[in-house]
C-alpha cells in the first residue's frame, strides 16, 4: 500500500508543472562595446547610447530606412512601407553597469534598434522573446571603422562608411 501511495504522491507531483504559468517576454541587457577605427582597442561604450523596441506581428520584416529615421525612432515595414514611430520599449542606459542596455521586452516579437549618435552607427534586431527566460544578457559590438554587416543576429549599419574618423585613443584620424 505504501509503494501504491508514493507512485501515486509523485504522479501527483509531476502533475504541478504542467500548471505552470507561462511568462513571454525577457529582460534583454546588451553590454556595448565600441571601436571608432581600426587601430583602436575594443572599449566598453562609454558615450550614451540610445535603444528602443517596437512590438511587431510574428513573421513581418522591418528596417530602420535611415540615419535620420534611427534616431527619431521611425521604422518602416519593408512589405507594405508602414511606419511605426512610437516604441513600446525604451531602453535604459548605465555607463557603469556590466550590462549598459536594459529593455523590458514583454511582446512575443520585437524589432530593437540600438543607436550610437557618437559615433553615428546603429544596429536593429528582429527578436522571438523567450518563454519562462527572465533574463538575457547578451553583446553587442558598434565597429565606427566598419561598412555596414551582420553578426550574432544584429544587422550593424554604418550609414557614413566614407567618412574619416578620429581616433578616441590617440587623436589621430584614420
């Protein structure tokens, strides 16, 4: 009879998880790392740095259409040319935390865009927010130096790949 009742106490307890309530959304925290030309060190971003997230419809694809629309914020649906101007998440900016970046992502999918007016590169991301995930902690590396690409699911554009830029480090420009 015990041997029944303790099958029977686990059954019952495995039965609990099932009931579990299921949390969308995640907490995304972006450590920012900058390089405004190529000889440059690596440095965390210390200049203040803009970010929002625009809740969109599962399978829709979005864009940032320029320098100017970036820091707005203004993006624009590449199918049907709509534009959403009104972020659903601002971001929160700390120079002295590990992590500069923290938006509150609540909506399955979010288009992010990051914008570096200092050294006037930005970065998008169409994002699936986890489910049951509180946190994500992730990178983000905003090369000045760099033409425009793609990298750990950001698309990096440099929207002034001629320009010359001058060295944080020495003064010098490159």
């Amino acid at each position: 009879m015990k041997f029944k009742l303790t099958i029977l106490t686990l059954a019952l307890l495995s039965l609990t998880s099932c009931f579990k309530d299921e949390v969308q959304g995640t907490l995304f925290k972006i450590e920012i790392f900058s390089q405004n030309v190529s000889d440059d060190p690596i440095t965390r971003t210390q200049t203040e740095i803009l970010s929002y997230a625009f809740n969109v419809p599962k399978g829709s694809k979005w864009e940032v259409s320029s320098w100017e629309d970036a820091q707005v914020p203004c993006i624009t649906n590449t199918d049907n040319g709509k534009r959403l101007t009104t972020p659903d998440v601002v971001g929160t900016w700390d120079a002295n935390a590990e992590y500069q970046i923290t938006l509150d992502l609540k909506a399955e999918t979010v288009f992010m865009v990051v914008v570096d007016p200092t050294n006037r590169v930005y970065a998008t991301r169409l994002y699936d927010t986890p489910i049951n995930w509180p946190v994500t902690n992730t990178q983000l590396h905003l090369y000045a130096w760099r033409k425009s690409g793609t990298a750990t699911g950001w698309t990096v554009t440099n929207p002034f790949p001629d320009e010359e830029r001058e060295s944080l480090v020495s003064g010098t420009e490159q």
